[in-house]
C-alpha cells in the first residue's frame, strides 16, 4: 500500500478535499475514484479520516492518501488488435486507432483499450488508477488517434504520472483545423472545466482546472491549418477546447466543438464542395498524438516514439493541398 501525502499551501486555501487531490498529476487517480477512497476512509486530513470529499481544506493542513493494493478487476480480457510500438517488462507504447474508447465506465464494460490489454498483459498491469483503468496513466479521447504509455506495474506508474506532472514528458500532436489561428504561432493559456451548459462538454471556465497549450502553424490550405500542438498540461478536451474556444479554429470533424464545417467561410461553390469532400474523408476528429518521449522510469534511457497520422488524416491533407495548389 503506497502513501503519498501532500501539504495544503495558501493557494489551496478552501478547495474541496476531492478536488486538491484531483489537482496532484503525480497521484493519477480520477475524482470520481478518490472520493470512493474518502468515504472508505483511505484519505486522512492532520491525521483525521472521517473527513468528507466536500471537506474544505485550510492552509498548512497535511493530506495523506492510501492507495490500497489492486483488488481482482471485474472486467472481461478481449483479444482487441492493439499497434504495439514499444514494450518491456515495465510499459507499453501503443498507437491507438480512433474509435477505441480507453477504459472501461461503469455503462461501457466492454471493447476498450483497457479489456485489449487485459487479454495482451493477462496479470501485469498497474492498478494504481482503480480498478476501471489498470496500467492507464494518460488517455486519449475516442477518436483522437495516436502515442499512448501504459504502465504494467505501480512503481513504473508512479514514475510516468510524475514526469507528466513536472512537464517533463514530451508530447506534441498535429490537428488540421478549420481557419487560421491569431496569431500563426503563441501559447494558449485558459482554465478548462465541465460545461455548465452541456455536461458531456468541458469549455475555458474561471472554476476550471489550470491548462496550457503551445502551439503553430505548420501549413495554410485555402480555408484550413495545419497546426502543431505541444502540451504543457493534459486536460480533458485540451486541445480541442482551446484550438475552438480560444482560437475559433476548431479541429475538422471535431462535432462536439464546432469542427464540422469552418466559422465565416464564405459560401461559394468551391468552399461548399471543398468541405463536403473533407467531411467525407474525415470520419473522425483530425487529431493525432504524433510524438511521445519519457524517461523510462526503471533504465533511465531517453525513449522517444513518433506515429505517422493515419490514413484518413493524409487524405484530408490531400485534398486540401490540391484545392490550395489550384488557387497558387
């Protein structure tokens, strides 16, 4: 049983206990996972466990958190077809098709990464994240393709969510978004939070949890951008909140963020058949985890992946490329 503890600073003055340690990257465990673990007592604040997931907490308070060992995971181990680009004893790098749902909810038991890799690692996955997302310490949304890590056991976890919270893990994506961003190149910065609006959506709120994107444009098409992405934070929906929120350039094919046709295109013929044709080809968000580097937690070695996008990804850049050539 491992026992991280952590001090409340004047910063974190009256936040909800749940949502201090949801703030710990380095703990890697879901809000919804940490209050089971407050209300069964695992969660102590100054030495006390009858605290509540609403607990405010006071400055220079001491939060400790036992993680109880990994209990017998209720979840059917399914020969999925995963990509595996890199694997040893400690982790997995995979490079994830769209469509592929992560882990395992409480109403979706089945098809996911998570029962794929149950069947590929059969017992040698880490269970620090509960018992839904064994060895996942990051994810990628359904239809996003691209560079996962996976951890078989909890030291090597610990490791990796901790070099993702000091911001030391490489990770760079490529999106084709509809528009040009302002400007070309910058660094995006806006809190992102649930939606009050529509629960399924998370949107830049001031309640939001701190998040950073630095990205550029790689290539202008006549009604579209290729951009570059490289993450200093790893939110829900980052990039596509950012890139549609703060940008208006939301991702093509990206239907919960306005990415299925551009903002204030005008309406001609060439630009209406322009996005019929993208939308054809794009059967899924154009957005791609391209480039993932660590250290790995165990040898130290610099490991660095790379993941041409894939098939559709091109052909959408095909298309676009030959309108815009048409106009040079």
């Amino acid at each position: 049983m491992s026992i991280p503890e952590y001090g409340v600073e004047s910063d974190d003055t009256g936040l909800r206990l749940d949502s201090f340690l949801a703030l710990q990257d380095d703990l890697g465990l879901s809000r919804s996972y940490i209050s089971t673990l407050i209300r069964n007592g695992h969660v102590m604040v100054d030495g006390e466990t009858s605290v509540k997931p609403s607990t405010h907490l006071k400055s220079n308070q001491l939060v400790k958190v036992h993680v109880p060992d990994p209990e017998p995971i209720d979840l059917v181990a399914e020969n999925i077809p995963i990509d595996i680009v890199y694997e040893d004893n400690h982790l997995i790098v995979i490079d994830k098709h769209a469509g592929l749902v992560v882990h395992p909810t409480p109403s979706t038991r089945n098809g996911t990464l998570v029962n794929a890799l149950l069947y590929h690692c059969r017992d040698t996955l880490s269970g620090i994240s509960g018992d839904l997302r064994p060895g996942i310490v990051h994810r990628l949304d359904k239809d996003t393709t691209g560079l996962m890590m996976v951890a078989k056991e909890d030291e090597t976890h610990r490791n990796l969510s901790a070099q993702l919270a000091a911001r030391t893990v490489k990770r760079r994506y490529v999106a084709l978004c509809w528009g040009f961003p302002t400007p070309p190149a910058g660094r995006i910065s806006g809190p992102i939070g649930r939606d009050p609006h529509n629960r399924q959506k998370m949107t830049v709120i001031e309640s939001g949890r701190r998040a950073a994107t630095n990205y550029r444009t790689i290539k202008k098409y006549s009604i579209a951008s290729l951009i570059e992405c490289r993450l200093e934070t790893g939110r829900t929906h980052q990039i596509r909140v950012h890139m549609s929120v703060l940008r208006n350039c939301p991702i093509i094919s990206d239907s919960k963020y306005g990415g299925m046709a551009p903002r204030g295109v005008p309406s001609t013929r060439e630009n209406r058949e322009l996005i019929a044709d993208v939308s054809r080809l794009a059967t899924h968000q154009m957005l791609h985890a391209e480039t993932l580097g660590f250290i790995h937690p165990i040898t130290g070695e610099e490991l660095e992946f790379n993941s041409a996008p894939p098939i559709e990804f091109r052909l959408v850049q095909k298309k676009l490329d030959s309108v815009s050539a048409g106009k040079e």
